[in-house]
C-alpha cells in the first residue's frame, strides 16, 4: 500500500522524494552547534507553516548532517485518500528498520 509509511537512507531516493512535491533541504534555525551548518533537519515544502522557522541548506549540507547522525527518513508516497502526501521525520537509523522500499 502506497500510503504504509516507508524507511530509508539512500540520498537519491530522499532527494527525488521531496523534489517531486517542491521540498527543499533546511535546517531549524538557531539549532546548529558551533561549527556546524546544519541544526534539525528539515524538508521545506511551499505548504510548510513557517513554525519553527527554517532556513535553507544545500543538498550537500544536509546529507552531510544526515551522514553524520546517522539519521534515516520515515515518509509517505501518498495518504490514505490516494492524495499525494508530504509527511516525513527524521529518526535514528538505529531506531529505524530500514529496507528497500524500491
């Protein structure tokens, strides 16, 4: 079933994933560590409500951050309506049972 919610790391997959409903790569502003670029992670959608407020990052930055928290992404293809659905979290990839959703 499309609307089952899905696992992964795979760069490409997240990327074509949030490019397909306008999302862009961002980061909660004011999160970022010293030194770091990236905070939370974040896919900015043109629905987004703005709150908290998020700040742009390139694709590079945030897979770096990614990569670094070993972090993996919980979405959605589509909701149970058969609507195209932009829900997505970002979780540990220890937490997460990641497979191929391909």
């Amino acid at each position: 079933m499309k609307h089952e919610s899905k696992t992964t790391t795979d760069h490409d997959e997240i990327r074509r994933w949030a490019e397909e409903r306008g999302g862009k790569p961002a980061t909660v502003e004011d999160t970022a560590r010293p030194g770091e670029k990236a905070g939370l992670l974040r896919i900015d959608f043109p629905t987004g409500a703005g709150n908290p407020p998020l700040k742009p990052i390139s694709w590079d930055q945030f897979f770096k951050k990614f990569d670094e928290e070993e972090l993996a992404m919980v979405y959605q293809e589509e909701k149970a309506d058969g609507e195209t659905s932009t829900f997505c979290k970002f979780v540990n990839r220890e937490n997460a049972h990641v497979g191929s959703s391909r």
